[in-house]
C-alpha cells in the first residue's frame, strides 16, 4: 500500500466554488494516481484556513503527535489539523478504515467522500455508521 505523508499542495480561498475545487481534486487525483484531499487547518494565529494536499496512491498519512494533534506542514510552517473536509478516491471503495481511524484521531463525527466513478454529489460517512466490525 502507498500512504505517504501529506504534501501541501495550495490553499483554496472560501470563495471558490466547491464544485470547482473537488473537479481538480478529482483530476489531480486521476493524473497523478495520489489521493487529494481538502483539510481545514489553524495557522499560528489560529485562522482557519483550507488546504489542499495530496497523500500516496492509496491515501494520506497524518502523524499524531503525542498530545493527540496533528500538524501538517504547509510551506514553512507546521499547520494543526482541525478537520478532514473530504477528499477523493481514485476509484468507488467506499471509506477506508484508514479514513475511520482518521475520524477518530480528529474526533470528528463525518467527512464527505468524492470518488471517481462513484456518486458526484459525493458519500458523506461517519464515525458511528458503515464501520465493519
Ligand atoms: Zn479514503
């Protein structure tokens, strides 16, 4: 498996239109064969920002640091990850267990999922349903 550690690729301004910024993550994602995703991050002054980033072929690794958070460097600097907005599949498999776990080192409760060939308003999954158990 390819996971590799999330790589900044730019920020998206809140006024850019969401379908826009998913149809070049989506493209990215195809092109490049690395899973993309949109994540809300807090610089140093604790403004929320939203960052692309891409991972590995089959996903995207986040370090936890040992106080439970995780920072994601965006230029120079080291970003705190606030929440996993969605990201994008290469093909329909449905959220991985790797996205779940990702949930709960968030604690967030959802995040929408975008997969090429899958629904195009997207799969929005959740911590409490669609786990195997
Ligand atoms: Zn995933």
């Amino acid at each position: 498996m390819d996971y590799r550690p999330a790589e900044f690729v730019r920020f998206v301004l809140p006024d850019e239109a969401v379908e826009d910024v998913i149809d070049e993550a989506k493209a990215e994602t195809w092109t490049k064969e690395r899973e993309h995703a949109l994540l809300v991050v807090r610089d140093a002054n604790g403004e929320e920002q939203f960052a692309m980033v891409r991972g590995g072929k089959d996903g995207i690794l986040l370090e936890r640091a040992e106080d439970g958070s995780i920072s994601v460097p965006v230029e120079n600097e080291l970003f705190l990850l606030h929440r996993l907005a969605w990201h994008v599949h290469p093909v329909p498999t449905g959220p991985s267990d790797h996205d779940f776990a990702t949930l709960d080192a968030l604690a967030q409760e959802s995040s929408m999922l975008f997969e090429i060939g899958g629904p195009r308003e997207g799969t929005l999954f959740s911590r409490k349903s669609g786990r195997k158990t």
